[in-house]
C-alpha cells in the first residue's frame, strides 16, 4: 500500500519510513502541513500518517481541509502521549483512528489495516473471490485452499485492484503503487507484473480495459 507520512520530527519520520517499508508500504514523506492537500489531490494514497503539530499547518487544519473537499483517504492521526483532547478533536474532524507516540509498529500496521478495510465496506479482515482468499495482514493468498507466492511487487499490484473489485484502475495509478516520487520506472513493468499475476492466480483475475486500466471482476451474486 502506499501511505502518505506526514512528521516534521526527523528522527521520528525516519524511524517510522524505515518501518512502513520493511512492511513492504511505499512510503512519501512530507515535513511541512501545506504540502499534504496538493499530495493526496495529486497521488493516489492508500493512507495518511498525520502527525499533528506540524510547521506551516496544523494536523487539524490538514484534516478539516481534507475532509470539506470530501477527500476520504483514511487518515490515522499521530498524537502525544497527554493529549487526549487532540485526539477527540482529531477524530471529530474526520480522522479514522489514532496512535499515541511512542507506539509500537506492529499495532500500527494492525491500525493501518483495520482503517483500510473499514473504508472499503468490507468487516471481515480477508477477502474472498473467485475462488480465493487474500489476508491482506499476513500477505498471503490461497487459490483453491493451496498458498499461491507473489513477489512483493506483484501483491502491492494485486492488493490494490482487490481491495475494490470492480473500481478501474489505470496504468499510472498502479505505478504509484510500486514506486514512491523519483524512483526510476520501466515502461512495461506493470504489463509484466500482471502478466505474472495472471499466471499464478488465472488468467481472468485482472481485466483489461483498453485505454483505460486494470479492475478485479467483482464477483457476481449467486442466482
Ligand atoms: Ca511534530
């Protein structure tokens, strides 16, 4: 997934990037508040870091502003330790969830998850169709009941068209997917990810549409 980091404080910032890609996420990480609305209105993100006390803009501004231009990218707001009252402020103005620092990576992932799936409809934490079953917590994925190995590449792609089956996806979004800004790019590296993908779990898994992008199939309703 790719996340937007939103911290001022260096060694925090760093701390938690390292983390999050360790965690296989794509990580882009700005320092000043007024450089968030023109990322999330530019890139596609799966979701917002937001720490709150930030120069330039305020976490609270950020979110209010987010929110009223009916931006709904999760957003998990970083909050220290005594301020409770940010944290009821902060969820009032839109936020999914919180963490309060120093916090432990692993519930952050969890928290991560948890806003994600929530904000695509979906209560049970794996994701099942045609035929398989997709643990977006452990990464792992079974056709048929039998485990099925993605590389890490190849899952950042399929994750993000099956986490919304049926929503189209094109090219340029997948690529956000796989490469953070100024990272280098092949031109048909997303061609041959799907084309690895389909071999492992079928060959109608991902759909083209010409010209526009790429969608999982939603599953049709048993008649
Ligand atoms: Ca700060």
């Amino acid at each position: 997934m790719r996340v937007l980091l939103v911290e001022d404080d260096a060694m925090i910032g760093d701390s938690i990037k390292i983390s999050l890609m360790r965690d296989n996420c794509i990580v882009d990480w700005v320092r000043d508040g007024r450089m968030v609305e023109t990322a999330v209105s530019t890139e596609h993100f799966d979701l917002v870091l937001l720490d709150l006390g930030l120069p330039g803009k305020s976490g609270l501004e950020i979110l209010r502003g987010l929110r009223q231009k009916r931006e709904s990218v999760p957003v998990i707001v970083v909050t220290a330790r005594d301020a409770v009252d940010d944290r009821i402020k902060g969820l009032d103005s839109g936020a999914d969830d919180y963490v309060v620092k120093p916090f432990d990576m692993d519930e952050l992932s969890a928290r991560m998850r948890s806003a994600i799936r929530r904000s695509t409809g979906r209560a049970e934490p794996d994701i099942r169709l045609h035929g398989l079953r997709i643990s977006p917590g452990s990464r792992e994925i079974w056709r048929d009941g039998v485990p099925v190995y993605l590389s890490g590449k190849e899952y950042a792609i399929f994750e993000a068209l099956v986490i919304r089956p049926g929503n189209i996806l094109s090219r340029d979004q997948l690529e956000e997917r796989l490469y953070g800004w100024g990272d280098e790019l092949d031109s048909n590296a997303i061609e041959v990810h799907i084309h690895a993908i389909r071999r492992k779990l079928g060959s109608n898994i991902i759909k083209n549409v010409r010209g526009v992008g790429y969608l999982v199939p939603k599953e049709k309703p048993a008649e």
